[in-house]
C-alpha cells in the first residue's frame, strides 16, 4: 500500500506504540479549504485504516 497516495501518515510514538493520521495536504491542493486538515485514523487492520482514508480523501474532494 502506498500510503502517500490515500494520505496516511504514520508516527511512532514515545510509548512504542504507532500512531496513523490522514493529512488532508497530502491528497489534495485544495486542502486549505477543508475544515478537517489532519485527522487520526483507528482501525483493526490496515486495510480498515486505508478505507478510512478513502473514505477522507472522498469527502474532501467531493
């Protein structure tokens, strides 16, 4: 999965564990204009974080 192309950021954090967030810039130019411009993303699977991230990057290109 690229995930530059469905927006999704990954972060490690101080804990260990890993944080994903979708960032709205990374999909789109337009993205200044959307209320949400950074979203963290939860899901059981990757393949759940990635359709969250489509499912972003929709709304946000409307």
């Amino acid at each position: 999965m690229e995930t530059e192309k469905i927006g999704l950021k990954i972060r490690p954090r101080k804990d260990g564990t890993t944080a994903y967030y979708w960032v709205a810039s990374a999909v789109s130019r337009h993205a200044d204009d959307y209320p949400n411009k950074t979203v963290r993303v939860h899901g059981a699977t990757m393949d759940d974080i990635a359709a969250r991230c489509r499912v972003l990057t929709s709304e946000l290109n409307g």
